[in-house]
C-alpha cells in the first residue's frame, strides 16, 4: 500500500475496530487444526461496539462463547490505537491467577499479529506472563482477586473474567474502583453462577437503571458456529424433550434460522435445540439447572426460591416485555391502556424515600390477569398519593396500600384529602364483611401487612403459578433473590421486595375479596359495579408528565404526627 493508503487504512481501522479486528487478526481453530480469518458474529460486534462507546459494561454469555477471545482481541487493538501521551493500562482479574494470565496470554498473543505498520512492539523494561509493556507506554497486568494486587497499579481499564466466580465479594470489588483511573472502563464478563455479590448485583442494578452498566447478551441460539442445524421445540422442559424425544410429534417442531423471530418463538413457548446444544446437555449430565445456567444464561437461586425457579424461567420466557411507554422520569412504566369495563386493582409499598427501600406500584387487570403498569422509585409517601392519585385514577383503580411501616398511612390520608373514593378498608370492605359499614370513613385506608403476611405470599405464588401475566423485568429479578429464610418469605440480603409486595396485596385483595361475587348482596354488587374503568378502550395515555395532585407535599412533621397517632398499628413490623 501507498503511504496514503495505510494513513486510510489506519483511520479506518481506528474507528472500526470488528473491521480491525476481522482483517488482521486470526483464531486457532481446533477442528482444523490451524489458524483461520477471525470472524465475528453479529452479537460479539455488538458487544465490541459497546466497549468502545460505553465505559461501564457487562456480558452476560453461555458457556463457549467466545467472549473472553473477543474481548482479548478488543483489548490489543485498543492497546495498539493508543496515544503515547496517554497510554491504557489494563488490569485482567479473575477468581484464579491462571485464569488471569491465559486472558493476558491471549492478548499478547494478539498483538503479535497486527502488521508492522499498527504494531507498536513489546518493551523489554517488563515481559512476562502476567505482566507486560509496549513501546508506547501501555500495560497489561493480570491478577488474582487479592487486595494487595492492585497497590502500585492505577489501570486505565479494568477486566473481570468469569465474574460471578470471584469470591471475594463486595471488599474486592470496592477496592478496584478505587485504583481505577478516572474516566477509565470496567468490562465484566461471566456465566451466571447464582446470585453472587459481583456479577448478579451489577446485572440487577443495570436492568433497573441503578447503576451505569451497558449489558451486552449473547446467546447461543444467534451463534452461527452452533446453529447450521437449528430447530425450535414446543416444550416447557428441553431436557426432557432430549430425554423423551419419542413423545414429541412433528407438529411441535419448526425449523427457523431468522434471527428476528427468536423472541417470538420463545414466547409461544419453545426452545432452541441443535445437535451441537444436545452435545452441550450431555456433558452437563442433563443436569437442567447447569443447562439452563451454563447454556441459556439464568440465573439460579439455591432452590430455597418462594416462587420455584421453573416458574421464574416460564414468565421470563413468556410474558416479560419492554414496556410500550415510560413517564415520570422513565421510572413508571405502561404495558396496557386502560379498557372500558375492566376492574384495575393497584397496590402500593410505600417507603420513607430516603431509605434503602423503593416506594413500588403495580397495577393489575383484574379480569384478564395481566400486570399493566408499574412504578419504582424513592420518593416519599405525600407524593406516592399523588402518582396514585394520577395513574391509579387512570385506571379507576381500586387501590390497596400496605399501612403496617407507617409511610402508608400518610399516603392513605393524603388520597382521602385528595378524594379518592376506591380505597380498601381492611374489615370493612372485605370479603367476610361486605355488608355496609359507616365507621369505613373512620378508619385507616389500606392493608396491615403483619397479620396476613402469609395468606398475602401465599396468594402471589399460587397467582404466578396459574399463569397470572407479569411483563416487568425488574419484578421478575426480585423474584430471584426472594426465598424462605428461617422459613419466611424474604429478599435476600441486599435485595429488594418491593415490587413483590406491591403485586401480593393487589393479587391477595382481588383474590379475597372480588371474587365471590354471587354471594354478595345488591348494595355490594351496586358498589362492584362502580368499581370499573371508564376509559374506553382507545384510550391514550397523556404524552406529558403526570400532574400531581393538589395539596402539596406533606411534612415530615405530619408524617411523624401520623405515625405517633396509629402506631399501634405497626408495632410488630411486617
């Protein structure tokens, strides 16, 4: 090439780097036995792409899937690209030291192949397995997951490999963001391994937009090298469709290869299978939770989950979905408009809003079993009534609220002030009490939690496993890392329930007080009727922020006022 050729071809590569790394660099392919072109399917240049825009990334893969390799690739192009005046410093880390050095090892490895006119050459000032320089400046170190590994070294980037088998935990990865240089990238990358302290808490915190983690997902399915003889099963259980494959008939089988059609496939119930995913099954012993960890990238609690894994798997494989618009600074999300005729239920856990905990809405269509909006922040209890007062009037929502902590009684109150008239009572409105009762007006609005806790978790479990329809994947997370401890439904530590709770009150009160409808007198019945949205069912949902409502935002003077006056009610705590 001409001297302006290779300045293109340069520019290029720098600004490109699936385009670098497919022209210059090579793989060792066993099944042939030599080096051949590196070649890159779509989800890895997606994944490369994310490094290069984003500073904080995760990967969530399966097992062989070549990430580690195309990240190391990304790496020696990015140590080759880079400017003398500020050169990249990357630390590799992993549970294992050995596991650090094959990643660095792969790097090198790389670097030795970039043509003469990219490479910037090895230093001799440090050259040796686990740490080594270029000529520009740039570094490679790789480590174990020890304190004492990162003193003496400010990386520019950090790498975790198989993340979610560190054990070192939350003191480890503390003390890497602290050595890390500011501006710098973190890059994660592992199967799921439950839910350990790193890896899962990161993934969790992205998906609820808690923290500035990109995700890039990789499945096999999308993976061309596993996939030449793809078909698609109609079966809640692959395993057993391998172990039982007589039982199948033809009519549960569709071969299709368009990429676009996979989720659709997946939520009307089947699985992806190819000869090379039944090798992959056999050598896990048909194991099914390491199949579906190690092959199609769940992440599994300890069996000690209230609602069972199985479950978990077929709502996320079914019924989640992105919701069709987000308000309130993206933190409420709408999956359905409300439908002339049908009864919403609302149910509300309210927190102090600046605690630890969320203030959690979820909105249930009652006649069709489907979750159909949701909303999870901090904010306090005088605004919560509000946003209940907007979009659970929306819906002509029969709104319950968890009173047994306090905060809710200040979100009941203000709803009253508000005059918002669909409100439960507990033991008046209820259903071993139907009849009309006038002392409604003099008590608290909402559900003590304490008492009921059981019936409450009770409810929501055996709701999910009739298929009632969750579509929230910040619900569905929590349902992970909600399992018995001491033989009580809790969240894990450092885990939430929120949304959980939320959804529990709003399925144990339509449960238990809605559906004996027969057996109801006429004032009930008049008063059920009422109990329906107006909305027809073309309704839109305003493009604007909510407005809240009126009265303005209630002390904390008057919340402690609140919570002195009731406090009997909450003395056992829920």
């Amino acid at each position: 090439m001409t001297q302006e050729e290779l300045i293109q071809e340069y520019a290029k590569c720098y600004k490109d780097t699936s385009y670098a790394i497919k022209t210059y660099l090579e793989t060792y392919d066993n099944t042939k036995s030599k080096y051949v072109p590196f070649v890159l399917f779509p989800e890895q240049e997606t994944m490369l792409n994310n490094f290069d825009d984003y500073n904080d990334n995760i990967v969530k893969k399966y097992r062989q899937a070549g990430v580690s390799t195309a990240t190391a690739a990304w790496v020696s192009k990015t140590l080759q690209f880079a400017s003398k005046a500020r050169p990249e410093k990357i630390l590799i880390i992993a549970n294992k030291l050995d596991t650090a050095s094959e990643f660095a090892n792969k790097v090198r490895g790389f670097l030795n192949q970039w043509p003469d006119w990219i490479s910037s050459g090895f230093s001799k000032e440090k050259d040796s397995q686990k740490h080594f320089k270029l000529n520009n400046g740039c570094e490679v170190k790789a480590v174990a997951t020890s304190v004492d590994a990162l003193r003496g070294y400010t990386p520019t980037a950090l790498i975790f490999d198989e993340a979610a088998y560190i054990e070192a935990g939350d003191d480890f990865w503390a003390a890497c963001m602290a050595s890390l240089s500011t501006g710098g990238k973190v890059i994660v990358i592992s199967t799921p391994n439950g839910y350990d302290k790193i890896y899962y808490e990161i993934y969790e915190q992205s998906i609820k937009g808690l923290n500035s983690f990109h995700i890039s997902e990789l499945h096999w399915e999308n993976d061309p090298r596993f996939t030449k003889d793809l078909f698609w099963v109609k079966t809640k259980d692959i395993v057993h469709f391998l172990l039982n494959r007589e039982d199948y008939d033809e009519n549960e089988f569709i071969e299709e290869e368009d990429a676009s059609k996979f989720k659709e496939l997946t939520q009307n119930g089947y699985r992806p299978c190819s000869s090379w995913f039944e090798s992959m099954v056999k050598k896990l012993k048909y194991d099914r939770r390491k199949v579906q960890q190690e092959l199609e990238s769940a992440f599994l609690g300890s069996g000690d989950n209230v609602v069972p894994v199985d479950t978990i798997e077929k709502i996320k494989n079914e019924d989640i979905r992105e919701p069709d618009d987000m308000f309130v600074g993206n933190q409420m999300w709408i999956w359905e408009k409300p439908i002339k005729g049908h009864r919403y239920i609302l149910g509300c856990d309210v927190s102090r809003g600046d605690s630890e905990d969320f203030t959690s809405i979820v909105i249930i269509d009652f006649d069709t079993r489907r979750q159909v909006a949701e909303y999870l922040g901090k904010i306090p209890p005088d605004l919560a009534a509000d946003i209940i007062y907007k979009w659970g009037g929306m819906y002509k929502a029969y709104v319950v609220t968890d009173i047994t902590g306090g905060m809710g009684v200040a979100t009941s109150r203000k709803l009253q002030e508000l005059g918002y008239k669909d409100l439960y009572v507990e033991g008046i409105n209820t259903a071993d009490k139907w009849k009309y009762n006038p002392n409604a007006q003099n008590k608290i609005p909402g559900l003590a939690f304490n008492n009921k806790r059981v019936q409450i978790i009770s409810a929501f479990e055996e709701a999910l496993r009739h298929d009632f329809i969750v579509r929230s994947k910040r619900l569905l997370n929590e349902m992970y890392t909600f399992v018995y401890i001491n033989g009580r439904p809790n969240h894990m530590k450092g885990k939430h329930d929120d949304l959980i709770m939320a959804l529990a009150m709003a399925l144990y009160v339509g449960e238990h007080s809605f559906t004996d409808l027969n057996k109801a007198n006429d004032l009930t019945k008049a008063m059920l009727d009422g109990w329906t949205s107006e909305a027809s069912e073309n309704s839109s949902i305003p493009s604007s922020e909510p407005v809240f409502g009126v009265g303005g935002m209630t002390s904390m003077q008057e919340i402690k006022k609140q919570y002195i006056e009731n406090s009997w009610l909450f003395s056992k705590g829920r």
